[in-house]
C-alpha cells in the first residue's frame, strides 16, 4: 500500500520500515523471507516483493549512506553529482547489460552466493552476517523486501 | 542465523600466508572472480577495466624533526604483503604535510601535555613518572617502538596504556586512568614520541605472545557485524582502493595515538580498532580487552619496521 503514497512520505517510510522485521515491514503484502529466497544457477527469479520495483527510490536507496550506500563501494557515473565513489567494487556503469535482472536481484540478496564465500560485498537481503551485530542491526537484513526491488529496477536503468 | 568466519581476503592463500605482491592483490580481486563460472565473463571484462582514480599510496619521503622515517619497508616473513606501507603514504598532500612539521601538527601539543604529565607529582607515593624514570629522552629512548609486551605478573600482553596504569598504582599510588582519558592519550603520546623514526617490533618469544599472536590473526581474518567484514576485508583485500571518500591504508598501528582530523584529537589506537568494528555494524569490543589486546599484538606484528611516526596526522 505504501506505493500509492507520495515520495516524501515513502522515504521516511522507509527509515521507519528498515527497523522492522522485513516480513512484516511489507504489511503482509507477498515478501519472499530471507531465508526463503530461492537462488537457481545464481539468479533469483522470483520478485522478493510484490510492488514492482521504483527506479528513482532505487537510486536513493543506493545512494543513502544508511540505507544501500552502494556508492561506497562502486562507481557509477549518472550519479556523478553525488560525491565520492568507492571502488572496492567494480563500475556499475553497464550493469544493466552485462546482467539480467535475475542475476542482479541475485547480487544485491546476497553477493556470496553469487561470487563465492569470500566475496566482500555484504549480503543486503540476507541473514548471512558476521559475528557480534549490534543492537540496532541485530535480527534485521540491510535492506528491505521492497527496497531490494527498487535497487534492482534502477542497476537495469545502467546501460552503456 | 549463520555465521561467517571466512578469510575475506582473495588472491591470497589461507589466512593471507602466501605471500604476494601489491598488484597481485590488487589484480587478484577481478582475476578470483573467475572461479566463479557462468557470470565470470562479464565479471573479467569488468573488473579488468577499472583504473581506480587514487589505487596507489604516493611515493614521497617522510622526514620529520630532520629524520627521515621508514614508511615502506619489506614485510616479516610469514606476512601476507611483500612490503608494509605506512598510512601516511595514503593520505592527501595537505595532511602529509601537517604530520611532517612538527611545528603545524597539532597533535604536538598532546606531546607538550605529556611531558607536563610526566614531571608532575601524583598520588600517595609522592612520585611522578621522572622521579623514577628521569630525562625521558634517554630513558623512554626507543622504548614505545617496542610494545605490546609480555607481562609475567599478569601473564597478558601489556600495551602503553596498560604499562602506564601500572606504574601509576602500583609505583605512585595514583588511580589508573580511565580509557581514553585525555591525559592518558597524552602520556602515550609523549612516551611514543621518544621513540620517533625507530623500527617497530615486538618479541613474539615472551611468554605465549604466540597465542596471542594466533589469536589476533584469526580475529584480523574473523568477519563481523551486519556488514560481514573483517579487518582484512578492508585493509588487505581492499587495500589502495577507496571506500567512499576514504582511501584505504594497510591499517598500521605505527602512528598512535594520532591526531585526526575529522575528531579534531588525538585518536588512541583501540578508540580506532573500535571504531573499524563498529563500521561493520557490530558490537565494540571493549578497550584492553583480550580480543582487541590479540587484535593489536597481531597488527603491530603486521607493521615490524615501520617507523615510529606518534604523533601521527590522519583525516
């Protein structure tokens, strides 16, 4: 339901909502758990959740240092206003070409599961984490169901 | 919930013990991409193609107070990089420069304190650290490059800190300092200072600084935290690469405490440890504690021979 609101109230939705248990955070609506995400030959297939996917929330929520901050890590030009890319990981630049949407939704779930064990990237939709997670963090995936979704929509925007 | 103890680091053999060159690394992040099979192919073309803006540490000379500091130098057998960087070789010119004038560093005045500190009377003894110890420029001489060291009383590794607190109970009758203290930041700065461009290392042999040596690898290699990093995640696997605005260092103990910019202070070496971690999303380990005791042995060990540079100058 929340898709119908306006953005403003959306974005602060969505601080609010990455506090919650995910299943929950969806308001019932058809979320795939973490657990339950099904991976095949390293893409998932399925939506995690039901909304299709926002482009435009999904560039916030990669750039948001509290929510993907994906730019920590990867470049990526058409967001060059924004400052300071990391590149511990490669340019997403073209990232749409190079993979399918499935095997993006794959990568931003959990990265290892695609890369391997030792992959750096951490998992955003995953219960696979390190030892010791604080308080605020415990029992809680990076992203949202949702905010998943709206990642994915904006990496296929990336073509060269 | 899983969780993982993973080496993070690739290209490199378990546990980082193959040794390997910095470009080997730095290539080994796209090359072990390949093992991976059906999306290696647009992984290689990708990875290959990238020429990170700032991916090396600069080549400059560090001299400070008229010596010149070691800030490269072939690793200790057994390392897992062929030569060790200081993290002054990956900061901007301007901060460069402000730790190579002793004039301009503002950590300097830390220094001052400390030796203010180091002649003042405290507690019940009525001692202060000279009356004991004397001129600390000959006393303290090297002294600092040379810790953590085994402590047969309380069979643990000792770090400056501790080695301070000690004094001050049991030899002055004066009361530990809290963590972080602003004189304790102080006192450390002052001691280390005296040991300014000397190679650091420390003896592995003393009592079972070994374990705690193993202990602290296996934590430098241990992921944490919502983020699923570990140290070497960040400072080995990633080294010479930008994480957002921060160019990453080989994360060397060499310059503490330091002066950071960014806090406006000096930066004790485990309010640093503590900060990396809690960067991870995870709980910090409490300072002195045994995990980030091991956690310095074992890093410390990772930067023998690099300079001494207290007070250092970071962003």
């Amino acid at each position: 339901m929340k898709r119908t609101v306006t953005k403003s109230i959306v974005v602060g939705c969505l601080a609010v909502l990455a506090s919650v248990p995910v299943t929950v955070a969806a308001g019932g609506a058809a979320t795939v758990a973490p657990d339950d995400v099904a991976f095949t030959d390293l893409t998932v297939t399925a939506p995690v959740s039901a909304p299709p996917g926002d482009p435009v929330r999904g560039a916030e929520v990669f750039v948001s240092r509290s929510l993907g901050n994906c730019l920590a890590c990867h470049e990526v030009t058409v967001l060059k206003k924004e400052l300071f890319h990391g590149n511990v990981g490669p340019s997403l630049d073209g990232a749409g070409d190079r993979w399918s949407v499935a095997q993006l939704r794959a990568i931003v779930v959990d990265a290892k599961k695609v890369f391997g064990p030792e992959a750096m990237m951490p998992g955003f939709y995953s219960n696979h984490v390190g030892l010791h997670v604080d308080k605020e963090h415990a029992g809680k995936t990076i992203l949202t169901a949702d905010q998943v979704e709206d990642v994915v929509a904006f990496l296929v925007t990336l073509k060269e | 919930m899983t969780k993982s103890r993973v080496n993070p680091v690739r290209g490199v053999g378990h546990m980082g013990r193959t040794i390997v060159s910095k470009n080997e690394i730095k290539w080994g992040l796209s090359v072990s991409l390949f093992g991976v099979g059906l999306l290696s192919v647009g992984l290689l073309s990708v990875g290959l193609s990238i020429a990170p803006a700032q991916a090396d540490p600069v080549d400059d000379t560090l001299v400070i107070d008229g010596k010149e500091m070691i800030t490269r130098t072939a690793a200790p057998e057994g390392h897992p990089f062929k030569e060790v960087l200081s993290g002054w070789l990956f900061r901007t010119e301007e901060t460069r420069a402000l730790e190579a004038d002793s004039f301009q560093n503002p950590a300097m005045l830390g220094v001052d304190e400390g030796a203010e500190i180091w002649e003042t009377v405290e507690g019940t003894a009525g001692k202060s650290c000279a009356s004991c110890h004397g001129d600390a420029a000959e006393s303290m001489a090297g002294i600092g490059a040379h810790y953590p060291k085994w402590d047969p009383e309380t069979k643990r590794p000792v770090n400056m800190e501790l080695k301070i607190n000690q004094c001050r109970e049991k030899n002055m009758g004066a009361e530990a300092y809290k963590f972080d203290a602003r004189e304790q930041k102080a006192l450390t700065s002052f001691i280390k200072y005296q040991s300014l461009g000397d190679p650091m290392s420390i003896d592995l042999s003393q009592g079972d600084m070994r374990a705690w040596w193993d202990k602290g690898k296996e934590l430098y290699y241990t992921r944490t935290g919502q983020l699923n990093l570990a140290c070497g995640s960040c400072h080995e696997a990633s080294m010479g690469k930008m994480i957002r605005a921060d160019h990453l260092s080989q994360g060397q103990v060499n310059g503490f405490p330091t002066y950071r910019l960014k806090q406006q202070g000096l930066v004790s070496l485990h309010n640093r440890l503590r900060g990396c971690i809690r960067d991870t999303r995870a709980e910090m380990p409490k300072a002195f504690s045994d995990d980030l005791m091991a956690i310095e042995v074992y890093v410390t060990w990772r930067g023998t021979g690099l300079s001494m540079e207290t007070p250092a100058v970071r962003h």
